[in-house]
C-alpha cells in the first residue's frame, strides 16, 4: 500500500472515530448493549442493563395489599361483631335435638327449624329493643303467633365457640325464659338416612308433582328424585326429606323425626294424574298459575 493509501485509510478511521463520538455525545443515541462498564478485574467490557419497574409488578403489589386489607376485614368483622347468623343447637333434656339455623339472604331472612330430617321454616326479623337490646321475631304465616326474643352472642365465629343466649318474656305474666344454644354444624339428610342401596327408579314417578288446596290458596309439593330420595314441602313452611323404594303399585318412604318413621301407601296414575296421599297430584310443569 503506498503512503497516499494509508493517509486516506488513517482519515477514513479517523473520521469513524469522530462520527461514532458524535452519536454517544448526543441525546439521540440509544445503545444497543446498555451501558458498558469495564470489569478491572478480568479486564472485560460488561454490560449494564438498568431495570424499570414493571407495570404489571406494581399491580400486583396493589393486588396484594388490598388481598390482605380485605383479609384483616373478614377476621375483625368474625371475632368482634356478633352475628346470629349460622347454626345453633337445642338438646333437650330428653337427648331431643334441634337445630336453628338464621340465613341472611339478599331476599329474606329465613330461619330453618331442624329436627330430623323434617324442616320447619319461618322469617325472622332484627331489632334494637330498649336499652339497645339486640331483638330477633320470628315470623311464619302458618297459624302461630309471632315470638320475640332478646338475644346476645358470646365468643366468635372464628374459633367456633359461639354461644347465643335467647330470652323470652311471658306478657302475662312478666316471667323470663332462658334458653343457651351453642354454635353448630347443620346436619345433613344423609346424616340421619341414606336410600336404599337396591333402588331402582321408576320413571312415571321422577319428578315435581303439586297439588292445591283450592280454599286455602296453598300447595302441596311433592318431589321424587332418581337417586331413590323424595321431599315433601308443605306450603313452604315445612319439608320431610325421605328416601323411598317404589314398585308398580306401593310406595314405602321413610324420614326421621324423634326415631326414623316408615310407611307404604299405594299409588295410581289416572288421566295424567298422580294418586296418592289421597291427593291427585298434577306435574308441576302441567300445572295452571293457580295449581303451581
């Protein structure tokens, strides 16, 4: 290469050089690598990535707070407010067990009566009595006079050992009644029965059966399941759940209340209706505005 050669090639790197110097001065250059630091040690060039805070961390970091603000809530509101929601047990002194259940519904608040695997149901409304006492009516349409009780909750839900105290005041005669049901668990029917292992379905029965009492504009509901069990609901105020076994012409079912209770009464069907109970029954979806 002669000299003129290489002059050209030292001013060709030379102005590389300055052009590559220009872009790092400026503003406008991004590098591709990060920024490069010099390991002393090794003697390298490495590179440095500076890191943004994601989004999406900072979302979850919210998530997380809010998670635990919502959990602080729950635990306060289960340990220092009292709620009579849930389900309470009497035993009486014969060994009888009953069990109230309060349920705070969005539409009602309903209270279930269980003894057995026969239900009772009623609304029940809450108020502050005199001296701020906490007050709990129970309501039902079926021919028994409302019940007023003051009542009060000791211990929490959380730790499962809740106890509501109830007290009724006789307005005759002015005497309390006492009554202490601690916190339980709401049986099962399968608690207390179960269907018969051999069942065998028999299809004409499957199904939501209804009848009217015309001069009382009530219903009847009758419901025989697949699985071998049947309920009986009777004007919504009460059910019996049953299992039942079921030939050509007999029904036997049995339920419990105080002991486990059995019966077989025959069955027919007759224009598309159910006889039995000394009922004809309709199929619910058969059923008029009025019948159902």
């Amino acid at each position: 290469m002669s000299i003129k050669e290489e002059l050209n090639e030292e001013n060709r790197i030379n102005d590389l050089v300055d052009s590559i110097t220009d872009n790092i001065e400026s503003d406008e250059y991004v590098s591709q690598f990060g920024d490069l630091t010099t390991d002393t040690e090794n003697d390298e060039v490495v590179a440095v990535k500076k890191k943004k805070k994601s989004p999406l961390y900072t979302s979850i970091i919210i998530a997380i707070v809010v998670l635990f603000v919502a959990v602080l809530g729950y635990v306060a509101v289960e340990m220092f407010v009292p709620t009579i929601e849930g389900t309470w047990l009497y035993e009486a002194e014969d060994g009888t067990k009953m069990y109230y259940t309060f349920n705070d519904s969005a539409e009602s608040n309903k209270l279930t009566i269980s003894m057995g695997t026969v239900y009772s149901i009623c609304d029940y409304e809450i108020a502050t009595g005199e001296d701020d006492a906490q007050q709990v009516t129970l309501i039902t349409d079926a021919g028994y006079s409302n019940q007023t009780y003051t009542y009060s909750i000791s211990g929490n839900k959380l730790f499962r050992n809740r106890v509501l105290t109830l007290i009724a005041v006789d307005s005759t005669t002015g005497q309390e009644t006492k009554v202490e049901l601690p916190q339980a668990n709401k049986p099962k029917v399968s608690d207390y029965i179960q269907p018969d292992e051999n069942f065998k379905e028999v299809e004409a029965l499957t199904g939501e059966w209804v009848y009217k009492f015309e001069d009382m504009g009530v219903n009847l509901t009758l419901t025989f399941n697949d699985d071998g069990t049947m309920v009986l609901n009777q004007f919504g105020y009460q059910e019996m759940h049953c299992t039942y076994t079921a030939d050509d012409s007999k029904i036997s079912f049995s339920f419990v209340n105080t002991d486990v209770v059995s019966e077989e009464l025959e069955y027919s069907f007759k224009d598309g209706q159910l006889i039995f109970m000394n009922y004809n029954w309709v199929r619910a979806e058969d059923a008029t505005p009025d019948e159902g």
